[in-house]
C-alpha cells in the first residue's frame, strides 16, 4: 500500500514527541515510507524534516541529535 508525504510526516511528529516524553536525546531514523509505503526517498526525507523543523521550532526540546538513513 503506498503511503503519502503527509503520513510520513505525521508518523515523525509522533516519534518525536514519544522520544521527548520519554526523555531520550538522541534518535534515528529510516527513510520512512520508501519501502513497502513506496514513497520515494527525497519525498520522504522533505516530509520527515518538515515534522523535525516543527518539532524544533515550537518546544524547547531535549533533543539534541538525530539522523537519517536513506539505505
């Protein structure tokens, strides 16, 4: 079943705000819906820093490293 940009930036937002409730600074991520979602990579890498920028902008997070595995 393909997935859309808006899923997988929802999908981020939700793990983001799980890593920060429960206090952990440091999270990764794979290209989130480029499999079996078939999304292509660069849509799923603008829609999960969409969600990060948010996050960032709008809670003074704990935060303080992540990163993204397109393979």
């Amino acid at each position: 079943m393909k997935t859309t940009k808006n899923k997988v930036r929802l999908s981020t937002a939700a793990a983001l705000k799980l890593a920060e409730s429960l206090g952990i600074n440091s999270i990764a991520f794979p290209a989130m819906g480029a499999g079996v979602g078939r999304l292509p990579v660069e849509e799923s890498a603008e829609a999960m820093l969409v969600a990060i920028q948010e996050h960032f902008s709008t809670i003074r997070t704990c935060l303080k490293n992540f990163s993204y595995r397109s393979e």
